[in-house]
C-alpha cells in the first residue's frame, strides 16, 4: 500500500519515465537470456545452467508483463501528450504490439504442457519472428535517442537558429504589398528553405546506424526466415550431403521407405548436441546390448544391418516447441531388439547410450515395449546424417525428443531407474507429450 501510494505521488512523467528505464534493463535481460538459450550448440557448455536460464527468462517475462500492467491505466494520458508526435506515436504502438506478441507467445511456451504441439510450434515461430524483428529495433532506438546524437541534433538547432532567419512571405500585410512582391518573397523563401537540406549531422548518423543494423542482422534473419517457412527440410538434403559420418555400405530402403511413405518431413530439425558432434566410420562402429538379458549381443556395421527393419511415420516434438511432421523412419523396433535379447525378470528398465560417450536416456520396461520406439537408421529413405544422430538413432515419437537418443551405440538392461542427462539437468522424466500420466 505504502509502495502504492508512493508510486501514484510521483508525477506522471517520473512514472512513465520509470517504467520507460525498467522496460529497457527488462528486455535487455529477455534478450541476452533468450538468445544463449537458443543457441544449439551451447547446450552442453550450459548444462543445467540451461534449465535455471530458461526459469530466470520466464521470471523476467512476467515480470515484462507485470510492467505492461502497471503501464495500462496510463496510456490515454500518454497518448494524447505525444499527440503532435507522430514519430513517437508510431513507436509507441509498434513497441506495445512487440510486447503483447512477445507475452502472449512466451506464455504459451511456459505452458506448453498443457498445450498441443501445434499452438507450441506457431508460439515459437512467433517469439523467434518479434526476436529477429524487435532486437534489431530497439538497439536502433537506444541508438538513435541516445544523449550522444540528442546532443548532436541541438548543437545543430542551436547552430541554425543562429542563422539570419528566411525571408518570410508578406502575406500577413496583403494590402500594403503589391502581387508581386508576395510573390517574390514567396519564392525566396522556397528557395531558401531548398538550400536548407533536410539531411542533418543526427538524421544522417541515424540512417547510417540503422544500414549497419540491417546490414549485420540481414542475412541471418534471411537464413532464418528460409528455414521457418521451409515445409520440405531442405536443411535435411545438405546435411545429408555434407555427412561427416563414412558407413559402408549404405543401408538400402524398404520400399514404403523408398517411396516415402510420410510425403517427406515437413520442417526443420534443430540441430541439438551437448559434444562435439561425432562421426563415425563402418570400420570401427559398434553397437551393442548388455545388462540384464540372457543374450547380450555385439554387432558391426554390416551385421546390424541384417537385422529386420520396419517403416513407421511419425512426428518429432522438441520440449523446446519446435516440431517435425510426417518423419518416415526405417528402423529395428526397439521391442523386437529386446525380445532376441531376452531380458531377464530383474530388468526393470531400459538405458540408452550414445556414441558421444555423455549422453544417456532411459525408458521403463513398459515404455520401452511401444510400437513406434524404433532404432532408427533411415529417414525419409536415406541414411540417418552424423547432425540428425546417424548412423543409428533412437526415436520415441509420443514423448518428448530428449529421449531420442542420438548417435545410439548401447543398450543396457538394468534394475534401477537411471536419470538421463536432461533429467539430471532439470527436465522431467515424464517426457509424454499431452498426456499428464507417469506411466
Ligand atoms: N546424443 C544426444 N542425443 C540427443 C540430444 C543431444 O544433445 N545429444 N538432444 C536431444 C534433444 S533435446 C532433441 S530435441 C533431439 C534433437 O534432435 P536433432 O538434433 O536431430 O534435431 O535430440 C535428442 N537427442
Ligand atoms: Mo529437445
């Protein structure tokens, strides 16, 4: 109450003004956090830290909102003080439409649980665009209201106002001057006012921030754009053609995945590691399953192989809101891996290894039986890319994809549960996508 009535004491312009500073640190905070969490191949320097962030970006976009409210009951007044600027008119509407996309999408994203993966994706698409879009702007707008270039523009003012005045037209006196002087002193003035290029030292200096903003923003953002609106995965062909990975022979499709039975995946993977990415060669890759079965078994590129593959489609969720559509996937089902192994009554669960020697997941017994969990080894009929996870990847389509194990060398029957590296780093273990069970 105290705090309250402080507040409203101020006067209105320390209030906005107030609100204008905490607004800047706020979205300087969101932007710094938003873009490490963003970055793909930084996520194994962050490790949990990653988790705490994304928490610490959530608390400041509330915080943004709460800031938003505090401001609502001001903006008719504000508005119409700022009447005859227009320019300030136009910033105010752009940077309060830049916040309410930027809330309303970071709040579907918080809650994306309780969502389906559609509302998620477009969520993410959204918050990413104003990103791109609102960055860029408001380092223009610290730019060009910064007290250097205010102070830039009133040394200029001072210097013009020092300069004798236009000659002004003799309008306000027409009886005493003939037609043609008007006329006369008409036209000096026009000429006057075109020697007086429009073009200052500040709006000059502005301009030039405002090229060099695009100009390093640019072509990222267009490489951005390109991949968003992307429906075919384009990025999948060169990742495909830039494989790092050497695995002879290739592995040759079934038919339903020669033929790609999904239509092809629709959009783009995010590239995701917490290593360097691995590659592999056929002369020295190994799979094997061990732990708590009757026949543990090894086998080499070649061998792996022969094992009877299966073709399914299905979709790809990210827990960071980002999904593919219609994967076709070519694969060992992982329930018919663990039938030949014969897993034994202490067995309880079912852990995963990657050939990056960190990362691991694991599945209950139960899970792990599903129909679609698929060692996977071709998508859309090719082999698997070293950056998607090949040669051999997990894939548990209906959970969430950080228990798509990439890289996937090793199963290990155990009777303990074990956290996987993103469980142990804050994500939860219940990866089930809109379901809100424990099984
Ligand atoms: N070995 C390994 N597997 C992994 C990850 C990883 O960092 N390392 N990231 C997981 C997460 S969180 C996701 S969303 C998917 C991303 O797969 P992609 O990189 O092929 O898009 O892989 C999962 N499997
Ligand atoms: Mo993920």
């Amino acid at each position: 109450m105290e705090s309250k009535r402080g507040w409203l004491k101020q006067s209105f312009g320390k209030r906005l003004n107030a609100i204008h500073s905490w607004n800047a640190w706020i979205l300087l905070l969101l932007t710094i956090t938003g873009i490490v969490l963003s970055i793909g191949a930084i996520r194994g320097e962050l490790g949990s830290i990653r988790v705490t962030l994304k928490q610490l970006h959530i608390y400041l976009g509330v915080a943004s909102i709460l800031l938003i409210a505090l401001y609502t009951p001001m903006i008719r007044k504000h508005w119409r003080q700022i009447r005859a600027r227009r320019n300030q008119r136009a910033n105010l509407v752009f940077v309060l439409a830049l916040l309410a996309g930027w809330a309303a999408s970071g709040v579907i994203l918080w809650q994306f649980r309780h969502l389906p993966p559609a509302w998620n994706n477009t969520a993410l698409l959204l918050h990413d665009l104003l990103t791109w879009v609102g960055v860029p702007y408001a380092v223009y707008h610290a730019i060009s209201r910064s007290r250097w270039l205010k102070r830039q523009q009133r040394l200029e003012q001072a210097a013009g106002a020092a300069k004798p005045p236009a000659a002004q037209p003799a309008e306000k006196d027409p009886v005493a001057a003939s037609e043609a002087t008007v006329e006369h002193s008409t036209a000096q003035a026009v000429i006057a006012a075109l020697k007086d290029s429009p073009i200052t030292r500040a709006s000059f200096l502005r301009i030039a921030a405002g090229l060099v903003i695009v100009i390093a923003v640019g072509p990222a953002f267009y490489r951005w754009i390109k991949g968003a609106l992307d429906n075919g995965g384009s990025a999948t062909a060169d990742y495909i053609a830039g494989d790092g990975n050497s695995m002879l022979p290739p592995p040759a499709p079934l038919p339903d995945s020669a033929a790609v039975v999904g239509g092809g995946a629709q959009g783009n993977f995010r590239i995701y590691t917490v290593t360097e990415i691995p590659a592999f060669s056929s002369d020295t890759w190994q799979f094997a399953i061990s732990g708590l079965v009757d026949k543990p078994g090894v086998w080499n590129w070649e061998e792996f192989l022969k094992l009877r593959r299966t073709v399914q489609v299905s979709n790809f969720h990210c827990v960071t809101g980002w999904s593919i559509y219609n994967c076709t996937w070519e694969g060992i089902p992982l329930k018919e891996l663990l039938a030949a192994a014969g897993v034994q009554k202490k067995a309880k669960y079912v852990k995963f290894y990657s050939g990056d020697k960190v990362y691991t997941d694991a599945l209950s017994l139960d899970q792990a039986g599903g129909d679609d969990v698929m060692v996977a080894v071709l998508l859309d009929g090719k082999p698997i890319p070293q950056k998607l996870g090949g040669p051999v990847r997990l894939i548990v389509p209906q959970m969430y994809a950080y228990k798509s194990v990439k890289w996937l060398q090793g199963i290990e029957l155990i009777e303990k549960e074990h956290m996987g590296y993103w469980e142990v780093r804050g994500y939860d273990n219940d990866a089930w996508v809109n379901r809100s069970n424990n099984a």
